[in-house]
C-alpha cells in the first residue's frame, strides 16, 4: 500500500549515545524556547483595564432603536422573528391609542418584544431584515449569568435611552452605528 503523502520518515532505531541518554541535550533545546518566550510579546490583554479594539462587523447586544424625536421605531411587523433561523425573538404587537404619538413612530408598536440571547447565534440576520432601522447590534458584549431567566432580554432592557432626555446615554449606547433616517 502506497503512503498518502511524502512526510512519512523511517523511525531511527538505532542505540543512544551517553548524551543522549541523559537528555542533556534535549533539556537545553527545551529551556531555550521557554527562555526565548520571556521576551515576546505577550498575547493577552488585561481586560477590565485595557479593550482591544472591536471589528467592524462586531455583533453584540440588540438594541431596539428610536428616532431623533424619542419614538420607537419598531412597528411590531415581526420580520424579525420570521428571519431569526434560531427561533430567539418573541413579540406581541398592540395598536397605539390616542395621546402616545410621542411615544410610537407607527400606528403599531411592539407591546412585548423578547430576545432568548441563549438561543440567539448573533447572524445579525434580524438587523438586516428590520424595514424601520428598529433593531441593530451594538458593540457590547453579552454579560455572563448564573441563571438562565437572566438572558430573557425584554424590550424595557434592549430599548436605547432617550435622545432628548439623555444625550449622553444615547450616544453612548449607539456607539459608532451610523445614524440612518427614513
């Protein structure tokens, strides 16, 4: 049978010599590499002091956007939850009575809006399926837990901050996303 490939070699079999007997030789080569470690680089970051720097395509946390005004964007249309391949996204939807124009874009609005981020494999698939700019995902990291109730995001967590209430948490939480208005 003929070998695979050309990096087989035949094993040496013959006797060690005294040196080699006492692995000498070996444990010098083996201390040199470990030596010559001590003055690379190191790979590692000490994370809460120092970030590394974020990809452009990063996906992280969702957040529900709203517009220059404080409205929410979404219109509870639910393609989001169609294009999630996961099954992570959850929503109800709710007419918007008399009054509460400040508070929703649309006629609709998502009255209950949930993301299952242990379902959720950040494609970013309901980003690019959102019609209204409603939902993207910023450059926050999902936060560890203990319990599995904890990563149930409901819209009152993933919902931006204000803009004319709270410029400085909007700006913020809207990190280097481009504002886009429709």
């Amino acid at each position: 049978m003929q070998a695979l490939t050309n990096k087989a070699q035949q094993v040496d079999r013959r006797p060690m010599n005294l040196l080699e007997r006492m692995y000498l030789p070996t444990i010098i080569k083996g201390m040199a590499i470990t030596f010559s470690h001590i003055f690379k680089k190191k790979p590692t970051i000490n994370y809460p002091e120092k970030t590394r720097p974020f990809s452009p395509v990063f996906r992280g946390l969702h957040i529900l956007n709203r517009d220059e005004e404080g409205r929410e964007n979404c219109t509870a249309c639910g393609l989001c939850a169609v294009a999630c391949p996961a099954e992570a996204i959850t929503m109800e939807a709710a007419e918007r009575k008399d009054g509460e124009e400040n508070l929703y874009k649309e006629e609709k609005y998502a009255a209950k809006y949930e993301i299952n981020m242990l379902r959720c494999i950040f494609c970013g698939l309901c980003e690019e399926a959102c019609p209204k700019d409603a939902i993207y995902l910023s450059e926050t990291f999902a936060p560890a837990d203990y319990q599995r109730k904890q990563f149930i995001y409901k819209k009152e967590e993933m919902l931006i901050p204000h803009p004319i209430n709270e410029p400085e948490a909007y700006a913020k939480a809207r990190g280097n996303k481009v504002v886009t208005s429709q």
